[in-house]
C-alpha cells in the first residue's frame, strides 16, 4: 500500500511525465509532415526521409498513448487500488511505479 507521501511523489513524477511527452509530441507532429518530393536532393535522401517520417510516426503514435495513459493514471493515484497488480492483486514495487507511473501490473504479470 503506498503512503500519502508517495503518492504526492508520484503525482508530481506523473506531471513531469505529462509535460515531458507534450513537448515530445509537439517535436514529433513538425518530424512527421509529409515529405515534398522537391526537397530531396536525390532518391536516396527522398527515401531516408520518408523512413525517418515512418519511425517519427510510430514515436509520435507511442507518445500520445503514453501520454492519454499518463492523463488516466493522474485521476487514479488517490484511489486506494492504485499501486496494486490489475491481474494478481500484488503490491507493485514502489519503484517500478516511479519510473512506469502508468504501468498497472506488477513486472511478474507484465511478462
């Protein structure tokens, strides 16, 4: 069970985290616009950049869902079965819930 003070704790690493992945997001909408055939100097650049806008939009698809789960998370970190696995019911470790906030299984369910 996770004390008031933890909580507070990971309410404030959840805002980081919220902050962090909106600025990610704003970088990765200007990475993934659509690439002009007229930049590219030649076919083999028109082809890094478009396989560039393919990773950026998979990051960018990646970082919103972090980011929703984040925004979901927020809300539920005063209720008390927050900090408990979804599937066995087992406290999370306290630092698993720290660096994965939005995480609601314990690492021996996640596999």
């Amino acid at each position: 069970m996770l004390s008031e003070e933890q909580r507070t704790e990971i309410k404030a690493i959840i805002e980081t985290m919220i902050a962090e992945a909106e600025k990610e997001l704003l970088l990765l909408k200007e990475l993934t616009a659509a690439v002009a055939p007229d930049t590219a100097i030649g076919r083999i650049s028109r082809m890094d950049a478009i396989n560039n806008k393919t990773v950026n939009d998979a990051a960018y698809r990646n970082t919103r869902k972090r980011l929703k789960q984040l925004y979901n998370v927020q809300e539920m970190v005063d209720d008390p079965s927050y900090g408990k696995c979804v599937r066995c019911g087992k406290p999370i470790a306290y630092e698993r819930i720290m660096i994965m906030p939005e995480k609601r299984v314990c690492v021996h369910c996640s596999t």
